[in-house]
C-alpha cells in the first residue's frame, strides 16, 4: 500500500466516523485540496478513485488541468481568494467555485462562462469569523448576494462555503459551522432557493463541520502531507 493510498484511507475513516455519529453516513464527498502540489500525485490519487480535486492559484491549476486531461470524471474546484483579472480562466476550466464573497466577481463569472459549458457551480464564501485576513461576506449581507447570484444565468448558486477561525476544542468548532448551516436554510426557505452544499471543515475540524452538516470537506494536508512552499 503506497503512502498516498494510506492517507486516504484514513481520512475516509474519519469521515465515515463522523458520518456515522451524525446519522449522516454517505452524505459528505471529499474534495482533496491539491494546491503546490504536483499533477502525477494527483494522478495517484484519481488512480485510488478520487474525481474531486481543489486549488487555490489560476495558472498553477490551469497547467495542471491541461496536463490531466486525459483522466476521466475529474472535477476541478476553485477554493482560493478570486482576483478580477483571474476570473476568464476560472470560469473557463473549473467545475465548482467555492469563494465568491462579491457580486462583481460572480457577474464576471457568469458573462464569461464559456456557452458550451453547463452552468459553473457556485459556493458564497462567508466570513463567519469576521476575521480581518480572511475573505468572505458577512451574514448580514450574504441573503441579498444569494439572491442576486442565484439570478445570473451562467452560474448555478449551489450553497455556503466557511473557514472559521482554528478552535481546540470540538464543541467551540461546532459553533461558526451551525452558524453557516442555519444562514443556508433560512436563505433558502425565505428567499425560495434551492442551494444544497455546505463546504466547511478541513484536516483539524472535519468531524465538527460533518456534525453541523458538511456535505464537502476540504482536505489538504492530512491527504498530501504538509503545503509545498509557494510565493
């Protein structure tokens, strides 16, 4: 058994764990955050059955995109914070985006989402912390993004993504997740969506966010080892 093929094993342990202690079993997906990491190691990981793979840098996802393109059923996520001048690509050669936190950048999105691609999928990325170094909208002002995002044709508004700041303890984790999960459903009951994805918790706090209702977790450095160093 390679070391890769260990690593997964264990984190779908974790989930599963989680999954079961929740009542939830089969409800979360896995999306393997690949960022600074090389394409043949995610060509392992297809190899082992994963199709889900998230990045954070355009170019850097972008070559790595082109380089697997013979690999069959994968899906590319964008995770990472969404410069203007980035989105063309973006929405050219991604599946999911999971960090619109403006409308200009959605608007953007959805008028250059290529016509021959199906709606790009679209997670709002909520600042549950109110932390100054992160990106996200507020949940004050996240009901009226949703709405507008989810009238743009091009894109497909599918639910919330969250990074809450780092907590020890699982029951102080739990919170900002509960947090994220009730802002959906009352967005959605209010306002007559339909945004079934919740993408929060990562490597220190999966069970907690599968506890609040995570049906993706963003897993990194438990799955591919420590973050490769990059400017």
């Amino acid at each position: 058994m390679t070391s890769l093929n260990s690593q997964f094993d264990q984190v779908f342990a974790r989930i599963h764990k989680a999954e079961q202690a929740s009542d939830r079993e089969g409800q979360v997906k896995l999306l393997a955050v690949s960022k600074t990491k090389p394409a043949n190691m995610i060509a392992e990981a297809w190899q082992l059955g994963q199709r889900d793979f998230g990045e954070n840098y355009v170019q850097e996802a972008v070559d790595k995109i082109t380089q697997l393109s013979r690999l069959k059923g994968l899906v590319w996520h964008f995770i990472g914070p969404i410069q203007s001048n980035k989105t063309r690509d973006i929405a050219s050669h991604f599946h999911w985006v999971h960090s619109v936190d403006r409308f200009k950048i959605a608007q953007r999105l959805n008028d250059q989402r290529p016509e021959k691609l199906p709606p790009l999928n679209i997670c709002l990325q909520v600042n549950i912390s109110q932390e100054e170094s992160k990106s996200g909208v507020t949940l004050a002002e996240l009901p009226e993004l949703a709405v507008a995002v989810s009238q743009l044709p091009r894109l497909r508004l599918r639910g919330l993504m969250a990074i809450p700041a780092p907590q020890a303890e699982q029951s102080k984790q739990r919170a900002p997740f509960k947090k994220v999960a009730d802002a959906l459903e009352s967005i959605n009951r209010e306002h007559h969506l339909t945004m079934d994805t919740l993408s929060m918790g990562m490597t220190g706090d999966l069970e907690a966010a599968i506890a609040e209702g995570a049906t993706m977790v963003r897993i990194g450095t438990a799955l591919f080892g420590a973050r490769s160093h990059k400017e």
